[in-house]
C-alpha cells in the first residue's frame, strides 16, 4: 500500500542501519520521517551527528510553515487507513454482489428442482398410462387375432392353379376338390364350397411368375377338415403341384415360421413332428414358442 500511495520505505537490516540512513541521507529532499518501530529505531534516527544536516529555516509573517514529523506521520498513516477502507469497501461491495449472485443462484437450482420433482412426477404418470394402454393394446391384439383365427377356421388356400383369362375359378376349384375326394364324398362338393377367390393383385407380363394363391371358404369347419385330411394323402395334388395350405394369421404365421426349425429338425431324425394350429408337437410333446 505504501507502493500504491508513492511513499519510500526502507526497511533496517542490522543495529544503527537507520542511524546511518539518516547521517548519509540529504534530509532538505525528504517531506517527512515515519518511523515504524518500537523506540529504539525512533531513538537512532533521531540521534546523528552529521555536519551536513541542513538547518530548518523559521517561519517568518505569512510564510507557509513546515509541518512538523508528528503531522507528517499523522497524514500518512490517515492516507494508508483511508487506502485501508477504500479496499475493505470494494471487499464488502464484491462480497454483497457475490452474496445476491449467490441467492439468485440458490433460487434458480430450487425451481429447477421443483421442475425436475413435476417431471418425474408426470414421467411416473405418463410410464403407469403408457404400461396400462400397452396391457390394453395387447389384450385387444390378442382379441383380434383371435376372432380373426376363428373367422379363418373355415378356410383353406389352394397353391398351384394357374391363372387364366375370363376363367371360372370356382368350378375348377370344385373339379380339384372332387379328384381329393372318395368317391363317396364326391356329392357334398358342390354345396361344400361357399366362396373363391385369388388373394392378392393380379401378376402381369412375366409368364414364369407364381400364379396367385386361391382362398376356398367353406360352408362349415366340418367341411374344410374333411378336404384338409383328404389333402395330406392325395396323389392327385402331387402329380398336378397342387398344395393346400391354412389359412393362418399373420401372428401365426409368425409363431409357426419360429417353431418350424424345430419341427423340420426333428422330421429329419425320423421323429414325429407336427403342428396343431399354432402348436407344436414332437413325439406327442409340445414344443413351446420362446
């Protein structure tokens, strides 16, 4: 501080250090002497013998006097407390500012977690709806594939057929189905079958293509299992590529596409292996959909 307040200090090295400071020093340059210490550095500065001390001229009429060392040491030591709560004053400003920072601080991490706490609060909410409208979605789909299985208990798909202009698919159909067949249960075919029709779009242009699966429903589940049975052991189908076929859910299509490694693997062990709807069985057991 007494830098900042352009005032030369010396600090004393040794004993006498200050006496000689003061004997070797031309005091006419000086404003003042402060001395801090206790009184025996004041008693060595005060006590010099030099010759070339210069006398303090007297004060005549209206001539400015010199102050004296007491004032001198007074201004200066006001001068540094001054300085002292000049900076104690930028401190306590610093700390206020420092201490409503702080506050606004403290008040903006309160609401943040008042909002956080609302939130999860809200997320909870939101996860119990969500796992609730998840049980209902899946006891609805579960509901729809049912009632969609059962609507497809009377159905069978032909594979094969080729595809022709202006053809009655329907008699064709009946014509394969008559050949499935026993002889005596050839008379319930025409009344057996209630409705035909390809699935899917029409294929144009390439000859070489697939032709479209035939969807045959049946005026009875009784019905479509008499022709499912004849279907399994009909060298006609064999010898024409004709191939009847479930008419499965796309779901359960999906649950026999996981199983049917198992059932294929099995039927090349010599094993019995077979489906029952969407069940599957090996040797009587039941193989589980994981």
């Amino acid at each position: 501080m007494l830098q900042e307040a352009g005032i030369q200090h010396i600090i004393t090295e040794r004993q006498n250090h200050a006496r000689e400071l003061v004997r070797e020093a031309d005091l006419s340059q000086w404003d003042a002497l402060v001395i801090m210490s206790c009184d025996g550095l004041l008693f060595e500065a005060s006590v010099f013998d030099t010759p070339t001390k210069p006398q303090m001229k007297k004060a005549r009429g209206n001539e400015e006097q010199q102050p004296s060392l007491l004032e001198l040491q007074d201004t200066i030591i006001s001068a540094v407390i001054d300085k002292i709560n000049e900076r104690a004053d930028q401190t306590d400003k610093a700390v206020h500012y420092n201490t409503v920072q702080i506050d606004g601080l403290k008040k903006s991490l309160d609401f943040c977690h008042k909002e956080v706490a609302d939130l999860k609060k809200q997320n909870s909410i939101l996860k119990t709806s969500c796992e609730t409208l998840q049980r209902k979605v899946s006891e609805m789909e579960t509901k729809v594939n049912e009632s969609d299985r059962y609507s497809r208990r009377q159905n069978l798909r032909l594979h094969g057929i080729p595809e022709r202009e202006d053809d009655n698919l329907k008699s064709r159909v009946q014509e394969v189905c008559r050949a499935v067949l026993s002889a005596g249960e050839v008379g319930a075919v025409m009344e057996a079958i209630d409705v035909v029709h390809r699935i899917g779009r029409r294929k144009d242009g390439n000859s070489n293509q697939q032709p479209r699966p035939v969807i045959i429903r049946f005026v009875s589940r009784t019905a479509r299992d008499l022709f499912w049975r004849a279907s399994k052991k009909s060298e006609f189908l064999s010898s024409k590529k004709l191939r009847f076929k479930e008419d499965l859910t796309a779901e359960d299509r999906a649950i026999r596409g996981r199983l049917w490694p198992t059932i294929e693997a099995a039927r090349k062990r010599g094993e019995k292996a077979y489906f029952v709807g969407t069940r599957a069985f090996v040797n009587g057991n039941e193989i589980k959909d994981t």
